[in-house]
C-alpha cells in the first residue's frame, strides 16, 4: 500500500543546505488536514529516544499579539498580512530552529514557511516576493504535505470549532459565509502548496487514510530517511503498543 510519491530534486534557491547536526522536519497542509494531530503522535514517539522541539506557525511571543489584534479587528490587507506572517517566522527561525539545530536535537515544525507562500499566492501576492520574504533559510531534512480534499478538510474544520475570517479567506472572497469562502478559498492555496510540492520534493500523505496507518508511514519513513533499520516484525508492535497509550 502507497501513501506517498516523491517528486524531482528540489530547488535550492530558497535553501541553505544543513551545516548543523540537528534534524529538522515539517508538518504541512491545509487546515483541517490532520497535520498537527501526525505532528503530536510522531513527537510522543521520539521523545521516548531524542532530545525533540517543536515550533508551530504563528506562535512568536513577540507577532502573535500583534497579528491576533489585527485579525480580530480585520485590519490585514494582504500585504501586511504576509510580512507580519513573515515576520513572526524569522523571529521563530532565529530564536528557536536555529539555535535547536545547533545543538544537534530534532525540530518538527508544524508548518515551516510554506503556508505563508500558499496563502501570499492565494491572496493575489507575487510568488517571488513572497519567498523572498522567507528566504534564505534552513532545508528541511523531511517535509510530509497532507493531502486531503478541500471538502473533507472543510467538515473536519465545521465539525470541531468555528472557522476564522482569514482562514476562510473572507477578506478575499467578501463571502458572509466562512464555511463557503472556505470552500472557494482553500483550493488556490492548496494549487500553490502542491506546486510547492513539487518544486521542494514534499512526501505526501494521503490524509484520508486512518490516522494509525499515517502515523505508521511516517515513522517508517523516517526511519528509511535515518537509514535506521526497523523490520515490520518489529515495528508492528511497537506501533499498536504506543498507539493504544494515546488517544487519537
């Protein structure tokens, strides 16, 4: 059973290559596609062996304020948008993955810059200026992109919480209705994440498989990436010991 393609070498214009002895991996996708609940089970299972650090998008001491103060009022055009984003990132990126990589642990990174070039594209902002605001930065070792399509993200979102303005890309579509805009919006993010796909070799995961068998090509994937040898005899057990401790 497949869940994944790797697509052609990457493009390194945006990339510095690794000169750290750390790890550094990404968790991308649309809302709604499952990618933090991976991110949290894939951390529980390290952290049984390896020194792990986590960054999530939007999570600066110093931005996050800011940005939720201007969304709450709807003052972010999407210019400012992106370079307040933008910002919040280089803050995390120096602070946190840097200085994490330097010491040799493992960085997940629940959304790396990409989600700040899909959603800048998405808002009508031009490709290269956007990834200028982000480049250079450190190449990912691994980044996993969860697939789903835009109606199932869209339920799984309606199901749990109330959708946000510019998660729905309200300020774009002018639909009163978040869970509409959602629908109208989210497809030109996704069309910009998957050429990022592309161009970055993201490994791709089917989203709409059982969250045990995500979680099961993620590790297994890692360990192939590690070049650390786990035969199925041996990983299957694990997996159904550690799965029946968390609740997912």
């Amino acid at each position: 059973m497949r869940f994944a393609t790797y697509s052609r070498p990457s493009n390194t214009l945006m990339f510095n290559e690794a000169s750290d002895s750390g790890l550094l991996i990404a968790f991308e996708g649309s809302d709604g596609s499952g990618k933090t609940t991976q991110r949290k089970l894939f951390k529980a299972w390290l952290d049984t062996t390896e020194d792990v650090v986590v960054t999530k998008w939007n999570s600066s001491p110093i931005f996050k304020p800011l940005i939720k103060a201007r969304k709450a009022a709807r003052l972010l055009d999407p210019a400012t948008y992106a370079v307040l984003h933008a910002a919040d990132f280089r803050h995390r990126y120096e602070s946190v993955i840097v200085p994490s990589l330097e010491d040799g642990k493992i960085v997940l990174a629940d959304r790396y810059a990409f989600p700040g070039i899909a959603r800048d594209v998405a808002r009508g902002m031009n490709r290269q200026w956007s990834i200028n605001l982000y480049a250079p930065v450190r190449k990912p070792d691994i980044v996993f992109y969860f697939a789903a399509p835009v109606d199932v993200c869209a339920g799984r979102i309606a199901a749990a919480r109330e959708m946000k303005f510019y998660e729905a890309g309200q300020d774009i579509t002018g639909l009163e209705s978040a869970y509409e805009s959602f629908l109208r919006f989210t497809p030109k993010v996704l069309a910009e994440y998957e050429r990022l796909a592309r161009q970055f070799n993201f490994v791709i995961v089917d989203a709409q498989r059982p969250i045990y068998d995500q979680h099961r090509f993620i590790r297994e994937t890692y360990l192939e990436r590690m070049a650390v040898a786990a035969t199925p005899s041996q990983l299957q057990p694990q997996l159904d010991a550690f799965l029946s401790q968390v609740d997912v």
